[in-house]
C-alpha cells in the first residue's frame, strides 16, 4: 500500500502562474469607449506601457506546469493589450498568445500583421518564454 502511494505521489503536476492573471470576464466588462480610469479598475497596473504608435497597456502571463522530476515546461504565454487613442478611451482589445509559432489574437482571431506592434508583441512573447522578468 505504501509503495503504490509513493508510486501515485511521484506523478504530481504542479502549475505556475507568473505575471498577469486575467480575471474571468474581465475583458467583457470592457467596452469599447471606456477610459483608461475605468481599465485600471477592472485590471489593475499593466506590466508595461508602450507609446509606439498611441498609448497600448500590456498585460503579461506565462503558465507553466511541472511533473514530477520532469523539467518544467511552458503551457501558455499571453499578452492582453489594451489600444487607446488620442483621448485615452479604448479604441481596442487583444488577448495575444502564441499559436502555432505566430502571435495571435484569441480576441478576434487573427495572426499580427508586420511593422512595430507585431515586432513588439513577438519581442515581449519571446522575453516571457525565455524566462524574462516580467
């Protein structure tokens, strides 16, 4: 009986969440049009901000699970953007991950087109998968 517990207690998965943790329904409480007042209550402080082209509130996750002595590997790496415009009301929302080695957008499910936002969101995807502080 001890062996066999010992035996099941040695394939127990561990998850780790680092970074952002996007509450369920968050995004839906969002509309287009909020302020950035409004964003800040719903999310809390984005992990970064950019000014690239108009202001973008990023928020940055990676999941990961870790089996027994297996290494860790990664499950999930997602970046929820938040676009303003020139008045500071949400323009647009992205939940960006990575799918099939691409950026995508989970939210309107499409791939990023080239030029600064997508260099940038593979940047910040690429830094999280490396291991990068968040």
């Amino acid at each position: 009986m001890l062996s066999l517990a010992l035996l099941l207690g040695g394939c127990l998965t561990q998850e780790f969440q680092r970074g952002y943790v996007l509450p369920e329904g968050a995004l839906e409480q969002i509309p287009l049009g909020a302020s950035q007042e409004q964003v800040l209550i719903v999310l809390g402080t984005p992990s970064t901000v950019a000014t690239v082209s108009g202001e973008v509130f990023y928020y940055i996750s990676q999941r990961t699970e870790k089996t027994s002595f297996m290494p860790q590997k990664e499950v999930d790496r997602r970046v929820v953007a938040v676009y303003y415009d020139k008045d500071r009301k949400v323009e647009r929302l992205a939940d960006y991950g990575i799918k099939d080695g691409k950026v995508f957008d989970y939210v309107s499910r499409t791939t990023a087109t080239g030029g600064n936002e997508a260099n940038y969101l593979s940047y910040l995807l690429r830094i999280v998968g490396a291991g990068g502080k968040i």
